[in-house]
C-alpha cells in the first residue's frame, strides 16, 4: 500500500510518499480502507521527535491518528462491523498511523461515519472531538445552563467544543483573533472575545468550566475568570497546582479517550445538525508536508484534511 512513512524524528523532508506492506489483521480489528484522514497538532510534535520520552516509536512509523473509510476486511472475532460499512475512528496512538490506504483498528475503537458528511468531512472529526467531549463531557461533566470558556475557539479541538458546549446546553465564551469572530458566532459562541484587543479576564463574568487549549500564561491566567468549584481541563500542559488551590478550582490535564461508542454519540449530533465539521484545507495525502506547515503556524481554522483515496 501507498503511505507517509518516517524513518527517522526530524523536519518534514522525513515523511517520505512510499510503498509499504499492508498492516496484519489481529482476530478483533477491522482493516480500514482508508479515503481521508487529517493533520493535528500532535502530528508534528511526533514527527519532530518532542514526544519521544513518552511514547516509545519505532522506525518505520507512519503517524496520523484519524480515519474515515470504507471497512475491506474484518478480524475472526468481529462483530460490530462488516465488509463494506463506512466508518471513522481515531486509532491507537501505540500502533501505525492514518497517512495510509490502509490501517487496521480495534472495532471498540471506530464507528459507522455519520451519513451526513463526506469522508472528507468526517476524518476531521475523531482525533478533535473525542479531545473535546473528553474534556468537557467526561471530565468537567458539563451540564445545561453551565458557563463555560473555550481558549482558542477557532481551532479543531476549539471549534468542536464550542458547538458541543451548545449542544449541551451551556452558554459559551471563546477567544479568536479578529480575523475569527464572525466565524466563531456562526458556530454559536454567546461571546467572542478578540484577544488581540482585549484581555478576556477583563470581560468575561465568571465561568464554570474553561477548556484549556493554548497553555502557559493564557492557561495560569484561565484561574481568574473561574468560579470557586470550577474546572478547568487542559489539552496541553498540566495545570499549576498552587494557582488551582488558590483560586478554589479543579484543573485537569486531560489525555484523550478513545471509543467508539462516544464516537457513535457524536455521530448522533452532527447527524441532528448540532455539530457541523470544519474544515479549512483538503489536500492529497501526497501534499502533507504542506499540511503539517499550515498547522505548526499554530492558527489553522477547524481541520486540514487529507484525501488518500
């Protein structure tokens, strides 16, 4: 099969367009044939080698942790799921990735793609909100009429929450630059605070939950616009615990769940219309260096997608 193979950590001349075998099927995955996956963020903190202390890769690796397809074989013990089932999943970050024609995943971890969205559209979706219905809904557990804050609304993980914090019921706050604001009303924020004139502790009532996706000053500074018994989740750094003691806060840093029964309820959503995907560049897969340079700029809107099929 084609794929984006790394032989090594490095720049992105290391994500070399080859051939390679197709991936062993164990007796509970399904083989995925794989028509779109996307680029994140972690992507390219793998491929630059900044994870490498925690997550032990071996070489070759193809990296890329989102999928949308069509299911071409399926494991011995499998169940869920047959031959010729369109699907999505985020696979298991412990074994090779997306950039690839193929990738065989765990059937806990994939569910049928929501029929209203193209591949495309649906490989933006699982690695982004898993992160954000981990965050809001596992962790802070958020609840109708909740105040919530979104840093960095108009990024993936961002602009999924935003509508999923709608979804639920919640009245939302989220920071863009000026280029974003009428992006982030559409998806429904009730605030837009533009950082680059304002500073959002200085406009914003007290919230009770933030979802933390910027870290550093912005996160320590998140403590200050919370309610006492507040919680505050972060897809970056851990937070500080002194500033959460002070401020009378929970804070979590937040490693993404993987299932797909969630996946299966946020199928549900966007099939009701309450989550649309966002997706800002689609490219082939053989253009990924390009996509990963987009994304280290740090200020992609929604998701950059990648056609393979």
């Amino acid at each position: 099969m084609k794929a984006i193979v790394m032989q090594q950590y490095g720049h992105a001349d290391v994500l070399n367009y080859t051939e390679i075998d197709e991936p062993e099927l164990k007796p509970n995955d399904i083989l995925i044939e794989i028509k779109a996956t996307s680029v994140n963020p972690v992507d390219w903190q793998i491929r630059e080698g900044y994870l490498q202390q925690m997550i032990p890769y071996e070489f070759p690796l193809i990296i890329g942790w989102d999928a949308a397809g069509v299911v071409k074989k399926i494991g011995s013990n499998v169940s869920k799921f047959s031959v010729g089932d369109d699907v999505y999943s985020s696979p298991d970050m412990m074994r090779n990735g997306t950039y690839a024609e193929y990738v065989a995943v765990n059937e806990d971890m994939v569910a049928k793609k929501p029929h209203n969205l193209t591949y495309e559209e649906a490989a933006s979706i699982p690695l982004a909100g898993l992160t954000a219905w981990t965050c809001l809904v596992d962790v802070a557990k958020i609840t109708e009429g909740e105040r919530v804050l979104i840093q960095g609304g108009a990024g993936g993980v961002g602009s999924f929450a935003i509508q999923l914090a709608k979804a639920y019921g919640c009245w939302v706050a989220t920071t863009g630059s000026s280029k974003n604001t009428d992006f982030l009303k559409q998806l429904g924020a009730d605030q837009v605070i533009n950082y680059e004139e304002e500073n959002f502790e200085d406009v914003l009532s007290p919230v009770d939950v933030v979802l933390e996706t910027i870290g550093g000053d912005v996160q320590n500074r998140s403590f200050k616009v919370m309610k006492k018994g507040g919680r505050l989740t972060s897809t970056t750094t851990a937070p500080d615990e002194q500033l959460a003691k002070d401020y009378g806060v929970n804070a979590y840093q937040v490693s993404m769940g993987r299932d797909g029964e969630t996946l299966q309820k946020m199928a549900e959503l966007i099939e009701a219309e309450k989550i649309k995907p966002v997706v800002e560049h689609v490219m082939n897969l053989s253009d990924v260096k390009e996509g990963h340079r987009i994304s280290a700029t740090g200020h992609a809107r929604g998701k950059i997608v990648l056609k393979v099929q």
